[in-house]
C-alpha cells in the first residue's frame, strides 16, 4: 500500500514540469514528463553540435526576438542570447542551421521571409536580411553537392546562394501534402512548419497539417520521403505519425515536429502542443522519442504515450534556469522581452533596478515587458518605485488590448479587469509599493504590500482562461507583464516567480 501512494506521488510530481527545466523532485529520476518547455514557446526548431543541443521558437511581437536555448540533456534548457534584436514585425515558425561553420535562422516576417547570421552560436548576430520571397516558415536542406534551398509551408522551394544570405533561380513545386479524411474535425488543411533531414538514401521531409488551433484534433504530425531533396516525396503508410485523437487528452493539437538524432544514435521528435484546460499558456514545447521500422520510416514507438513518463535522454543537465530576476548587472536577462519592440533608450538595469520611462496612457499602448509564465499555478511578485506622474503595474497580458492585474500610482492601487481600469485602494502609499498576483488554475488573486512581508488583498481578482487564440485569435499565450505607463518613470526590484 505504501508503495503504491509513493508511486502515485512520483507521477504527480513529475506532472508539475516548470519552463525550460524538470522539477527538483524529477531530477535524480530515470523518466522525464512533458512539457520540457511550459508556457508559450510554439514552432520549436532544434540544432545538435555533437553532445550540445540549441533550440529556437516562434517570437512573434515580442523583443529582443528568437532566443536562443541551450541543453545537454533535452530536458534542462538555459537561454543563451537573442538573435533578433532589429524589429522586422510579427516573428513566426523559424529554422535554426548550420552550415559551413556558421549558424542561421531563416523565419518569416511582414509578409516576407529573413535571415540571420552568427560565426559564435552566442553571437553576435548579424541584423535580418530580408530574402525578398512571401510564404511562411522556411525548412532548410542541402543536397549531397552542397547545394542550398529553402522549403516553404505550400510545399513550394527555392535555391539559395552558398553564403545562403539570398535566393537564386525560380520558385518550384514538389509536395501536396497528405490528405486529411474529410470526417476528422479539424481547423483547416494549413500544411506548414516543413522541416527536412536525410538519413541513408532518403531525404525525409515532416510537416504539419490541419490548422494550428482550432479543435483539439486539428494539428498533426505527417512524414514523407524521397532519394532527392526535390521528390517525388512518397507519404508515410504510418501518417499521421503523431495526431490528437480525442478532446480528452492532455495535449491538443500536437503538431511542429522537428526529428533528430541525439549524441547516443537516438532518435526523437520536438514538436508543440496546447495543454488541455489551459489553452492561455500558447503552445508548449514536447519531447518524445521516435523509433525507425526496416522499411525505413519513423513511427512512434507503441510504448511511448505523450502524457505520460517517458524514459530521459543521456546528458548532462545544465544549471537550472530561474524566472526570477534582482536585476543585477547592466542588462536585461535573456527571458524578458518588450511587447511591440525595443526603445533602449527607454529603460536601463541599473543599481539592482529596472527603470523604464513612461509610455501611453494605458496598459494596452504602454509596451511592456513581459515573461512566460511556465505553469499552471504560480505567484509573481515585484517591488516598485514610482516617479512623477507614472503608474507602475504587474498584469497579465494577452496583447495590447488583452490583459488583468494590478498597478499602482504615486498614492493608490488600481484593478485592472479585461482593460477596465480603476482605482480600488485609495491613498495607501507613498510611491513605493510591492505588488503580486496570485494565479491557481486560471484564477487570479491580486495583492500589495507596503514592506513585502505583510500582503493585503485587493477586493479585485480576474479569471483569465479566455485569453487565448481560439477566443482571441494571434496565436499568442498569457504572459506576465511589467507595465510603465504615463509621464515619469517605474523602478522594478526583486522580480520573483514561484510555481505553485
């Protein structure tokens, strides 16, 4: 009996996964659990460099773009820096390569496609190049001569030059995609994310198919292969390889799949996913390992199920990666990003403090700053400093029009409830105050404190499971968010995070 209840607590533990690391209670365990990344790090892109393993996801609006993550195990992620510091719009499904001893990422943006260059994974790197060609999410591929091309969601490709900084020749056409039963509920056909490897005497081309939101059963994984880089392309007798079955599943729309190889001659498949019940935190980053028939052809292993433990790759875990930040040095951490692009000339880490000027008269035009939350339950925590007429808050923001939480001006505490804004505490500081947000399954209770050791409740609290895409559309997750509005300026100290 004994036995079985620490078993039980085993699981349940390894179920509460924080963003980019597994739980303290998982980590002398064999099994790992999804996701490795919680919180909204949608369209994974994955590069292994002998026992090194770097991830890139989607940045959407948010700035300094496209970080960069690193591992040694798969499962414990640290950042290392962001690649995309010059705003070229709305950042989507990106590729991350190397070739010739230099690294790039090709992603969309504004209706057109870019790159970025690196000598150093770390950086620097170079500012976007705009390749001039529409479509979305660039998959790259070289054939056995060295030769470069871009593959595009409409199963279109291109050639690109050998520095791989432009396109050469004329836009082709070599894949249809796989056809989706006209009986299964999903959004929509939308192949896209193509990503491209060769093993043996077959290329292998894995895209997505069946909409990215929408009902649960929509995304999917789908798999063909060919001897050239250019088809024919043959589809897998095993698609789709990976697909939501059911609403009653944990994971949702399981699709975006890169497969690789770890440094043992494993193989996996990165891909994303929504989380039942908690569709506000975007889609997810999962792992699970893929096996290969003698027929030649990637499958899941029937052992292997997405929501449950799944035995670890071997590695070295990297040192735990914090959300929470005292700010100290001269510069913002990797995890923080500023909604709409950065001004640098509109904050600075200074003397353990983020001071940002005031921007807009209100949350929705302010530009935060803003950082993933990773769990389902959870409490944020800052201290604040304000100067002149500004007001400082700690909301949780969708998008500029989308957002709860709980600010604070010179003298009072203001609620903030889905954009309706109003003072709730009157007179109760004196422009240093310290704020939290309480967040349990979606349900969000706000607090102040006048000395961050005795909290007092607001009346106020905000229930915030709608914020999502399928409610609001722009495929976008909740995320905590530091705002600095008005005239004047906030100072923010001792930012904390703890799952709960």
């Amino acid at each position: 009996m004994k036995k079985s209840i620490l078993v039980l607590l085993l699981l349940f533990y390894a179920g509460k996964t924080a963003a980019q690391s597994q739980p303290e209670s998982t980590a002398g365990r064999s099994t790992y659990q999804n996701p490795i990344f919680g919180g909204d790090y949608p369209d994974p892109s994955l590069l292994r460099e002998g026992k090194d393993y770097y991830i890139v996801h989607s940045s959407f609006d948010y700035y300094p773009g496209l970080t960069i993550w690193h591992s040694q195990d798969l499962i414990n992620w640290e950042p290392i820096t962001n690649a995309l510091q010059k705003y070229v719009g709305d950042v989507w499904a990106p590729d991350l390569i190397k070739y010739n001893n230099k690294y790039y990422i090709y992603f969309p943006a504004n209706k057109t496609n870019f790159v970025v260059s690196a000598d150093n994974i770390a950086g620097p790197w170079s500012d976007p190049i705009d390749l001039k060609i529409g479509n979305i999410d660039p998959g790259h591929v070289t054939d056995d001569n060295g030769n470069r091309y871009l593959y595009f969601s409409n199963g279109d490709y291109i050639g690109l030059s050998k520095d791989g900084l432009k396109t050469i020749g004329e836009v082709k056409h070599a894949y249809d995609g796989w056809a989706i039963p006209r009986e299964w509920s999903i959004e929509c056909f939308c192949m896209e994310g193509p990503k491209l490897f060769k093993r043996g005497e077959y290329y292998y081309l894995t895209v997505a198919e069946g909409g990215t939101a929408g009902p649960a059963t929509s995304h999917m994984v789908i798999s063909a292969r060919s001897k050239t880089p250019f088809g024919p392309w043959e589809n897998s007798p095993y698609n789709p390889v990976v697909r939501t079955k059911s609403s009653d599943e944990r994971w949702w729309s399981k699709g975006h799949s890169t497969i690789f190889e770890d440094h043992n001659g494993k193989w996996w498949m990165i891909m994303h996913a929504y989380e039942k019940g908690f569709y506000n935190l975007g889609r997810q980053t999962l792992l699970q390992s893929v096996e290969w028939t003698k027929d030649g052809w990637y499958k899941v292993p029937d052992t292997i199920e997405t929501d449950k433990p799944i035995a670890k790759p071997k590695g070295v875990a990297v040192a735990r990666f914090s959300q929470s930040d005292d700010f100290s040095g001269t510069s913002l951490k990797p995890q923080w990003k500023f909604f709409n692009g950065v001004d640098n000339s509109r904050f600075k880490v200074i003397n353990k403090s983020l001071v940002i000027k005031g921007k807009g008269s209100g949350v929705g035009n302010s530009s935060p700053l803003v950082t993933v939350p990773s769990g389902h339950s959870y409490t944020a925590e800052v201290e604040m400093e304000i100067e002149g007429d500004a007001t400082g808050g700690l909301v949780l923001f969708y998008n500029n029009s989308y957002f709860s939480g709980i600010l604070a001006d010179k003298e009072n505490i203001l609620a903030n409830l889905r954009g309706w804004q109003f003072v709730t505490e009157k007179q109760v500081h004196k422009r240093h105050v310290y704020l939290r947000l309480k967040n349990i399954n979606n349900n969000v209770d706000m607090f102040y404190s006048l000395d961050g050791k005795k909290w007092l409740k607001i009346e106020n609290s905000a229930e915030v499971s709608s914020y999502n895409h399928n409610a609001l559309s722009g495929f976008l997750g909740l995320r905590i968010a530091l705002c600095s509005i008005g005239e004047g300026s906030v100072a923010f100290k001792n930012f904390t995070y703890t799952p709960l």
